[in-house]
C-alpha cells in the first residue's frame, strides 16, 4: 500500500507501507492520474500536497505548519517525515479537522 | 490543455477524486465538452461572424463550460482576517482548537472589539464582553499590582517586576520585551493602557523564564496577524508552553496568570461562556484585558 509519492524532477519516488521506495519514469501529475483511474467511487484517500507531494491521508500521524513538516505513520512499524508548504499544511490540517 | 485541471500551486491541496482522469470514459469534464464543441461548431456554421465576435467579447478570466466543473477540489489557503473591520459590524470572539506538540490548545481571537484593560472582581459580569482575561499579576504580600500599570493614562503601579509588557496605545495594541520601553511613557500621555507580564516569545523566538512548574498556561500572543489569547489544555512547564507557541507560529507573546483564571468569551451568536473559574481571585486588585 502505498503511503506516499514525491516528485524528484521528472521522476517519481513512491513509499510503501513495508518501506519499499521505488522511482518511476513518471511526473507526479501523472501518477495523480493514474491514482484517479484506478481509484474506487468515494475513495478520497490520496490527496495531492503542491506540486511535490502525494499523500494517503490514512497514514497522517502528525501535521506542524509552523515547522512546514507532517508525519506519516501506521504508529507501529514506519515513520516518514516530509515537507510541505505552510498554507498547504494549514489547508490539509483544516480539511482534515472538517471531516472528523 | 485538460492537464491545466491538473496544475496546483505549492500553498494548494487537492483531494484526488476517482476517475476524474480525462482519459477516463465516465469523466464529467469529458462528457460535457462534447455537446460543447458540436454546439460551438454549428453555432460558427450558423452565425459565422456574430459568433465570433461573442467569442471575442468573452471576458479572459471568465471560465468556459469545460472548466465550470473542476475534477477534484483544489483548496487554497484563506486569506486570515483582519483585526481592523468596520465598527458596525457585531464583535464576537473566534474560538479555535488545534492540538501543537501533544498539547491541546484553545485560541480566543476577538473580532470587532477593542481592547482596554479594567480593575476589579466584577468586571467578568459585565455583559458587553466579547472577550476577557486575567492581564497582570497581584503580589500576594500586598495585593498591589506587580510591575508597571497604566490604567486609561493613570499610573497604578511602578517597577519592572518582569520584562514583558502589553500596551494598548489608541486601541492598538503592542506586545513587547523591554525593560525600558517608550510605550510606557505613550500609554500615560494618550490616556491609553500598560501592564507588565513574563515574556513567552519574541520574533518567533522562545524567551526562557525561571518558573520551572508546570500549570495550565495562558498567553496574549500575536497570532495570524491578530491579538489574541491562548490557552493550555494541559499542564505545561513555561519553557514547553513558549515552544509549543513558537511551533504554532507565534510571532510574539507575554504570559498571562494561568491556572483556574477565567477566559471569558461570546461567540458569534451571542452565548457567553467562560474557560476556568470566574472566582479564582479574591484580590481587590485583580485586573483583566477586555474586548468589547
């Protein structure tokens, strides 16, 4: 399962649940495709984060805008920490609060 | 061209909606531009020219049919609100709850109200408050006011008991560490306020103090572009309280007495209600920071 997907030029870098970590020959905006193809009706579980960043909103263990940085974790066996911009964590964190 | 629904800007997020691929057969944005493009082809066959020069007249930022619907919702950030809003509009306090560093938060943000402070055990029943505070400490061996206070141009008390301060100069009102500041001095010429607490946060930077206990906290803090109050949920040491603002995003902030001291607040429909126990003081002297 996948947990996230960062751009790294024209290249993908997408992170599993087991810590695998593959690149692709594809842009992010690619992959946003391809999730939005193979996606079932009312799976909204990946959100697009800016124009480097892919997340499974399944795994969001911790959002600091102030420090521009979210954590990703299933809390037991893997912790990913990445970056994003302030007014886009601020906007997930708001997202996020609105639908608990 | 489709791939422009796919754009996002840095400060964006986007929820990836199913199918909304445009090489996806059951895409809404394909589906509609179809019956577009036959209607735009027999309406140029038809009218020739007057249909160009609707297409000509056609505002540039106005969107066209294909783009009414986007694929997945982009959320842009919100502009924050300014403090500085028309006097005719009803004053309320915001209340927002976030969680920083395992630590629960309440933020009290005044809208539309101006800040003075005010002296004595009754001011949290006066009803016209959109939000109140405790502002300076009371010495327990005299019950006099610790630190400079200035009261609407009147001095109350003097000594630098500690190097924070919080001045309301013409409704302004300015956070600061100094342990000699001109607010002062303006406070008394312009009939305007002053009051003295321990410094949590300058320029986003944590300012170290030497209580060491841990309570529940509370701050006056410039947050988001606005005066406002924040509380602890949790005991916090002064130290974890001053990161877990910096963390917020505090660009500066002053200590306010914490414990049981109340945080009076009105919400936006009106309802008074109070965060900690409005009897938390018997002190003749006990003095809050009011917005009405």
């Amino acid at each position: 399962m996948v947990v996230y997907v960062s751009a790294d030029g024209n290249y993908s870098a997408i992170t599993t649940v087991d810590g695998s970590r593959f690149v692709v020959t594809l842009q992010l905006g690619q992959i946003e495709k391809r999730i939005a193809r193979l996606l079932d009706e009312n799976d909204n579980r990946f959100i697009r984060i800016g124009k480097s960043l892919i997340v499974n909103r399944d795994f969001i263990a911790f959002i600091n805008p102030a420090r521009q940085k979210m954590v990703l974790s299933d809390c037991r066996s893997f912790r990913h920490e990445v970056s994003a911009s302030k007014e886009a964590l601020r906007a997930l964190k708001e997202l996020l609060e609105k639908e608990v | 061209m489709d791939d422009k629904r796919y754009d996002i800007n840095d400060d964006e997020i986007r929820v990836i909606a199913p199918g909304s691929n445009d090489s996806t057969p059951h895409q809404k944005g394909k589906g509609r531009k179809a019956p577009v493009i036959l209607l735009s082809s027999l309406g140029l066959l038809i009218l020739g020219g007057l249909v160009w020069l609707i297409i000509i007249s056609n505002s540039p930022g106005e969107p066209s049919p294909t783009q009414s619907i986007p694929p997945s919702q982009t959320i842009t950030p919100k502009a924050s609100e300014s403090n500085s809003l028309p006097a005719e509009l009803d004053a309320f306090c915001k209340v927002v709850d976030t969680t920083i560093n395992n630590s629960a938060l309440k933020i009290f943000i005044p809208r539309f109200a101006t800040p003075v402070l005010e002296i004595g055990k009754g001011v949290p029943n006066d009803s016209s408050i959109v939000l109140a505070a405790m502002a300076a400490d009371v010495r327990g061996d005299n019950g006099e006011i610790a630190g400079a206070y200035v009261l609407k141009g009147n001095l109350i008390s003097k000594g630098q008991a500690k190097a924070g301060f919080c001045s309301i100069i013409n409704g302004e009102i300015s956070i600061g560490v100094a342990e000699a500041t001109p607010m002062l001095e303006q406070a008394l010429e312009t009939e305007g306020y002053f009051f003295r607490q321990y410094p949590l946060v300058v320029g986003g930077q944590i300012v170290e103090n030497k209580p060491k206990g841990k309570a529940l906290r509370k701050a006056l803090a410039e947050y988001d572009g606005a005066t406002c109050i924040i509380a602890s949920l949790d005991r916090l040491s002064f130290l974890d309280f001053a990161r877990t603002l910096v963390d917020l995003g505090v660009k500066n902030a002053i200590y306010l007495p914490g414990g049981d001291s109340p945080v009076i607040f009105m919400d936006n429909e009106g309802d008074r209600s109070v965060l900690g126990n409005l009897r938390s003081s018997d002190y003749e002297n006990v003095n809050y920071i009011i917005w009405r």
